[in-house]
C-alpha cells in the first residue's frame, strides 16, 4: 500500500489475480519497523479488503507442507528437516 490505501486498487489486483492463473504466491512485505510506511494498520479499508477477498476459497489459510498452528513441530539438527506432529 501507498499514500492512500485505496480499497478499490486492492480489488483490482485481486481481479488481476484471479484472471493469471500462473500466479502461484502473493507476498506483501510490511517492511522491518512496526510503525514504517507500508503497515497495513496505517490502511484500514485497504486492509479489510484484502483481508475479505483473502476468505476466498482460492486462497489457502497456510502453505500444505505448513504444520498448522499449535502442532508440535521436532527440526532435526543432523538434517534440518522439520517434522509436524498433527
């Protein structure tokens, strides 16, 4: 987001998203400070927007290979591997 957080450019992109199959990641970067330009608490309607066309089902809520909030999570030092206990 900049200057204005327009609500309507969120929906736009998210039209552009959903028209380009291809895309397969969206990333948005808050940036280091908690209170730096591009926090999304600085952008309200920008920020609900997003939050409502991310409810969509075409968007998962984690990664498939995430382990879900709360499960026990063993990393391996020998492998570096993460293993997710459900």
């Amino acid at each position: 987001m900049w200057q204005s957080g327009d609500a309507g450019f969120v929906r736009q992109f998210f039209q552009f998203v959903r028209t380009h199959p291809r895309i397969g990641l969206l990333v948005y970067n808050q940036g280091l400070r908690s209170d730096g330009p591009f926090r999304l608490w600085r952008f309200p309607a920008a920020a609900g927007e997003i939050r409502r066309q991310l409810s969509s089902r075409r968007f998962l809520s984690f990664a498939p290979e995430q382990p879900r909030p709360g499960a026990i999570v063993y990393i391996s030092q020998h492998a570096r591997s993460r293993v997710a206990v459900p």
